[in-house]
C-alpha cells in the first residue's frame, strides 16, 4: 500500500503539487474573471455569495495553498501538499460510501489527455465493487460556445468515462477527446437519463464543468482542480461541490497513477 510519505513526495517530484507548471498570472486571471462572473470561468457553477476578488484569492490560499498576497503576481503558482492529501482522502472516503450503497456513478473528465486513465481505473474499480457506471447521451451532440465560436461536438464513452469528441475524430487509437471546461456534457448525460427514467447518478466524478455543473443541479459531485480552477473551490465552501482535491490537472498522464493507487486503497477498493 502506496503510504501518506511516499505519495507526497511524489506529489512534490511529479509537481502534482509544491511549485506547479500553472503561473501566478494565469490563477490571478482566472480569480479575477470569477469574480466578473465570467462564465468560461464559473464552469456552471452559479455562487451564492459576491465573491470579489479579495475573498476568491483567499479561498485559494486556503484551499490549495496559493499565496494569499494580491501583490504577489509573478512566478510559479504553488499547492500545498497536505491539502491535496487530506482532500484525496476525503474524495476517498466518498467512493467509499459510493460503494457502500452500491450507488450508479458517472465520470467524465475535460481533460482527457491527461486524466482519462486516471478515471477509468476508478470506473473498473467501482464496477467490480457492484456500482452502475452510467453511459447515457453517448454519441449526444453538444453545441459548445468557445473563444473560438460555437464548436459542435459529440459526447463519447471511452472505459466507462465520458468526454467529448469533435464529429470528425477518430472514435479509436491515440484520439481520446477534446479540453473543455463546459458543464453542457455533464447537463446532456444528466438530461438524457433523466429522459428514459434513469438511473440517475448518485455520484459524478470529474473535472471542470463535470464536477461544478452537476453539483449546481444537486448531484454529489468530487474531482481534482488546479490553482486556475477556483469555481471547484467556491462550490466546496458553498456546498454544491463536496470535495474539491488541490493538484496540477495538466502533467503527464502515469503521474497520477500514485494517486489513484492512494485512493483505492484507502476506499478499499484495490484490485
């Protein structure tokens, strides 16, 4: 069994936490454009409190580990370890429940290129535990607007794990699926069960929109998110997210291997 040591120093070698690849810059931006209220940033999460940027900075601080000082502006963003592990923890705990009650699970990443195995071994784990991993809307499509325009996608299920794929992508090989930060898939999947009368999920696990926009409907909702991700965040402090796990989302995909090895054994759901 991976141990408490052993995983957070590989969370500072890997950079999964300590300083990490997302810049100073980039997390001030996106706190700022939260607080705009800008909804590239809200990943379909509507707040309930103001949250102006003085409050998103220290949630961060709090939460991951970022530098709680505005004036601090340059460098290397930073994400305590000790948070990523009490919250990896508690996103164990709630699989663990999951299949205590042998609850239907969705799972669906905006990250695919980098997070797909890591949720997909969740998936096999959870389905060997007795739990329904839901597939509803596959092939759906989903209109997305982007800083690009509006882009037409298709939602997919690759090992149990939904993302969305553009029309013209391959549905095999190295091709796995689009970055999208959008809640639309995860609001799609949860239409389309809802269509046929279910199951619906008791619990989603994701990333970005998968995770803030099914908490916003009312769904236990748990995934990681990096120092720019603050909606995750701000839905864990109002209740509509219940755990948010501080780690960087964009290393190299057998990095986070460690993780999922922590969590299963913790959930006692290893293989």
């Amino acid at each position: 069994m991976l141990s408490t040591a052993a995983l957070r120093a590989h969370l500072l070698a890997a950079r999964l936490a300590g300083p990490v690849a997302t810049s100073r810059e980039e997390s001030l931006r996106s706190y700022r454009l939260f607080a705009a209220r800008d909804p590239r940033v809200l990943l379909g999460l509507d707040p309930e409190g103001e949250w102006e940027l003085p409050e998103v900075v220290a949630l961060m601080a709090e939460k991951c580990g970022v530098s709680a000082d505005p004036c601090h502006i340059s460098g290397h963003d930073v994400i305590d370890p000790e948070l990523t592990l009490t919250a990896l923890d508690a996103f164990a705990d709630r699989l663990a429940a999951a299949v205590q009650r042998r609850a239907p699970v969705l799972l669906g990443t905006g990250h695919p290129h980098r997070l797909l195995g890591f949720y997909a071994a969740l998936a096999d784990a959870l389905s060997a535990a007795g739990c329904a991993v839901l597939t509803p809307a596959h092939g759906r499509r989903v209109d997305i607007t982007t800083r690009f325009g509006l882009r037409t996608y298709n939602l997919a299920y690759v090992r149990g794990v939904a993302l969305v794929r553009e029309p013209s992508a391959p549905s095999t090989g190295r091709e796995t699926g689009a970055h999208c930060h959008s809640p639309l898939p995860v609001r799609t999947a949860l239409a389309a069960a809802a269509e046929v009368g279910g199951p619906l999920p008791e619990l989603v696990i994701g990333d970005h929109g998968w995770v803030c926009g099914a908490g916003q409907l009312g769904f236990e909702a748990i995934g990681p998110a990096d120092t720019n991700d603050p909606a995750l965040f701000v839905g864990e402090a109002e209740g509509v997210v219940s755990v948010a796990v501080p780690v960087d989302d964009g290393v190299r995909s057998d990095y986070y291997r460690p993780l999922t090895r922590y969590v299963l054994n913790r959930a006692c759901l290893s293989q």
